[in-house]
C-alpha cells in the first residue's frame, strides 16, 4: 500500500510539473522570454506578494480542515465496525504523520511569510518555499486520500496486524524484544484479528472473517518457525492471558507450550459460534482451517500443538450438534474424516478420533439430530477403510468402533448406516479380508433382507454426484463400478445367510 502510495504521488508531480511547465514555458516564450527582474513584484510592489500568499493561506487551511474532518470521522466510524486497534495503527503509521505535518507545517509557514513581508522587504526566497510547498501539498492531496481509502479497507487492517504479529515474534526470536512484553503485544494483536472476524461475521461481511481465519492460521504456522528459538519466559502464562481458566489449565497450556496455538483457537472457536448463526458458510473455512493446522503441526512432529488442534473440532462439534446445524455437523464431520485419513500412522489419535465420532454420534441422537449419528458411519468407515490400506495397527480397533454404532433404534431402521456398513463389507470382499467381512455381516443379521436389497439396489445406482449443492459434492452413497462387483457379492451372502 505504501508503495502504491508513492507510485501516486510521483505521478501526480510529474502530472502538476509537466502542465505547469508547459503552460509558463509557452506564456515566457509567447512574451519574448523577460528576465526575472521583469516578473518579480520585489522592490515594486511587496504587498503583491502578501496578496498572492493570502488565497494560498486559505487554501491549506480548508485542505487541512478537509483531512482533519475526513480522519476524525473515518479512522472512529471504521475503528468502530472492525477493531479500535486502527486507529493505534493510523497514529503510528509513518506516512499519516508525514502527511499531516507537512500539512500543518505549510499552512504556518504560509501565514507566517506572509506577516513577515514589509514595504521593503521581501523574503523572496520564504515566498519561493511557501509556494512550491504548497504546489507540493496539493499534489500530495490525491494519493493521500486514496490512501486513507485504503488505509480504512479491513483486509489490509488484518494484514497490518498479521505482519506487526510477525515481526514482534521475530524479534523475540533473535532476543531483541523483551518476551514477555512481546507475549502481551503479540496476544493483543490476536484478539484484534479475533475482533475482526466476529465483527465482520456480525455484518454477515464473510469475506473479511475468511481473510481473518486464515490469517490466524497463518500466524500459527509462522510462530512455529520461530518456536524453537522463543526463550521459556515466552511460553509462561498466567490469569491475565486466559481470563477464565483454572490454575491447572494455565499449568498445562505453559508446560505444553502451546499458549499462542491457544490463543489463535480461542478466537477460531469463537468464530465458528458467531458463524453458525450469522454466515453459515464460513463454518466451513474455520473447520478447514483447524484442519491445515493439525495436519501441519503433525508434520513438524509438534503433538501438543496437534492435540490441540483436535481438541478444537471437538469443540467445534459439540456446538454444531447444540445448535442443531445440519450443515455444519456434516462439515466437521468431513474435515475431521480428513484429518484422521492423514493421520494413519498415528495409531492412538486415529483410535482417539474414532471415539470422539461415537460419542458425538450419541450426543446428536440425544440432540434429536437422526442424520448426524448415520453421517458418522460413513466417516468412521472411510477411516476404517484407509486404516486397513495402509495397514495400521489400530485397524481392528476402528472396526469395533464402527460396528459398535447403530443402524436401528428398535424398530426404525437406519438406511444410511446400513448402507455404509454394506460398503464397508464389499471393501473387506475386494481386499481379501474375509474375517473382517463375516464380522460386518453378523453384524447386519438383525436387519431384514428386503432392507438389504433395497440398500443394496440403492447404492449401485447411486450417481457420483450429489443431487443438491453440499461442500463436499460426493455422494456419500456412490460406489465406484470396480468395487460394485463385490458389493453385489457382499450383500449375496448376507441375502443366503
């Protein structure tokens, strides 16, 4: 932005000196090029100048009035729709001082030359100053309101707090910056962003509370770089930073060191609340979000940062099912599958995030919500059918899992997840676990055989895509035309049994 600023404002000299150097060179040429002595007023007429100088004085205080006008109600009003930090940022920024002293410099020194001319006396040069100033200020005019305009624009106040969140962390890295002062400096600048995205998402403006998600998550990815090199003081906390948590949680999040992975959830957690009743939508960025930020903490071998990442959609889940979000469970719901799938070769947090499913798939039942329970049959089933790919040892544990969750509540019987254990069975078929297939079809024997055909019909039958617009587009039911065939095996054998 500041580059675009003095882009602006060069052209806008070279606008003002070419027509202005045009205009006098064609008026001296046309006039037969007189010496200084026959244009200047100096030693002939000195009030001429206070004259000249006058309307310039005038001039620079309306503009001046104009630009203090225009702050003072934007800077607030704006600060006021997204976060009082901008108007910290507008006060610091170093072309805002510029400009405004410049301004208010040249208006003094205009009024200023002018008392000071006398009958003889004329401060020629002060005069050559006060004028070329004030050339100069008018030029600068242009490129400084455009830049205030986009000064004001949210996206750039976040990239703004993003950068200034960076550097901070830079310079604690290096040891240039006392760490705990940085801590409270760097915690500030991450309830702003916070700020943003609530308030941005109280307008239903989801474009800037996407742009504030992913810039927390940016943030998370930055501060691991630096992490290894961040001094112990850095990673203590106390009351002052989480407001609300017990001795023993702030002992946790400091022995961890996951303090600042904390406080970046805490706002996406927040979010994702504001978003289930303002932008629907971006429930899904933020759950994509946690999504990329597990996945990377687990590539770095960060655990702590990894569990508390899962943690998170936990959360998330939980206040999907409170608030009865079709929507938004079928998105946690995929993200989370996702993440599992990424994780096989970590045997305990994949058995862990199988139980999760369970126990929110009881939790939506209890909550009234009958898709959620089938939805997870499908998820906990892809899990199931990636684990046995890639042959992870907590394979046979997953499967429990999934054969542990219902497909009928008394008589009423769940089509979907009768469905979704049928693909898991035609998948043991084709991969030549026989033992695990006779396990899911025990398991459907209390389910009648004209459900299983009609199940089965269903699912060959199924398109790949979805019939409604949804984030993930698959259809949960389709079966690819090489894993048909022992699908249709599949349910021949639970139709003789």
């Amino acid at each position: 932005m500041r580059g675009a600023f003095v882009r602006s404002l060069l052209l806008a000299f070279a606008v003002f000196a070419t027509l202005f150097g045009i205009e006098f060179g064609l008026e001296w040429n046309r006039l037969g090029r007189p010496g200084l002595d026959d244009m200047s007023w100096v030693d002939n007429n000195n009030a001429k100048l206070v004259d000249l100088l006058s309307p310039m004085a005038r001039a620079y205080n309306n503009v001046l009035a104009m630009l203090l006008a225009t702050i003072g109600l934007a800077i607030p009003l704006t600060a006021n729709m997204h976060t009082p930090k901008l108007i910290d940022m507008f006060l610091r920024d170093r072309i805002n001082r510029f400009v405004l002293s410049f301004m208010a410099l040249g208006a003094a020194h205009v009024l200023f030359v002018a008392y000071i001319i006398g009958p003889r006396f004329a401060p020629i040069w002060a005069v050559r100053v006060a004028v070329f100033a004030s050339l100069a200020g008018w030029a600068l005019l242009i490129p400084y309101f455009f830049y205030v305009v986009r000064f004001l624009d949210p996206s750039r106040v976040v990239n703004r707090l993003s950068e200034e969140t960076a550097a901070i962390m830079r310079q604690v890295a290096a040891g240039k910056r006392d760490a705990v002062r940085g801590q409270e400096e760097v915690a500030q600048r991450i309830d702003q962003l916070g700020t943003i995205v609530l308030k941005s998402l109280d307008r239903a403006d989801r474009g800037v509370a996407r742009e504030g998600v992913w810039a927390l998550k940016q943030l998370i990815d930055h501060h691991a770089t630096v992490k290894p090199r961040m001094p112990k003081a850095w990673f203590q906390v106390d009351r002052a930073d989480f407001i609300g948590f017990s001795s023993e949680a702030l002992d946790m999040v400091t022995e961890s060191h996951t303090w600042f992975e904390m406080k970046c959830g805490l706002q996406l957690s927040l979010g994702y609340q504001q978003a289930l009743s303002k932008a629907s939508d971006t429930v899904s960025s933020i759950s994509d979000a946690n999504r990329v930020i597990a996945l990377r903490a687990a590539g770095r071998g960060d655990d702590e940062a990894l569990r508390l990442a899962i943690r998170f959609f936990n959360n998330f889940t939980r206040e999907a099912i409170k608030a009865r979000s079709v929507h938004a469970v079928y998105d946690v719901f995929h993200q989370y599958r996702l993440l599992a799938k990424d994780l096989t070769d970590r045997d305990e947090l994949i058995r862990e995030i199988a139980r999760h499913f369970v126990y929110y798939a009881s939790m939506a039942h209890a909550y009234g919500m009958v898709f959620a329970p089938q939805l997870a049959v499908f998820d906990v089933g892809y899990i199931v059918r990636r684990a046995y790919e890639s042959k992870s040892a907590a394979s046979r544990d997953l499967l429990d899992v999934t054969l542990g969750l219902p497909h009928r509540h008394g008589t009423d019987v769940h089509t979907l997840a009768v469905k979704a254990k049928l693909i898991l069975g035609g998948f043991f078929l084709e991969t030549g676990h026989d033992a695990e297939a006779a396990r899911v079809r025990a398991n459907l024997d209390d389910v009648d055989a004209v459900e299983i055909r009609a199940a089965a019909t269903a699912l060959l039958e199924s398109p790949r895509v979805f019939f409604e617009v949804t984030d993930r587009q698959l259809n949960l039911e389709y079966v690819p035309p090489e894993r048909r065939e022992p699908l249709r095996r599949f349910c021949a054998q639970l139709d003789a049994d």
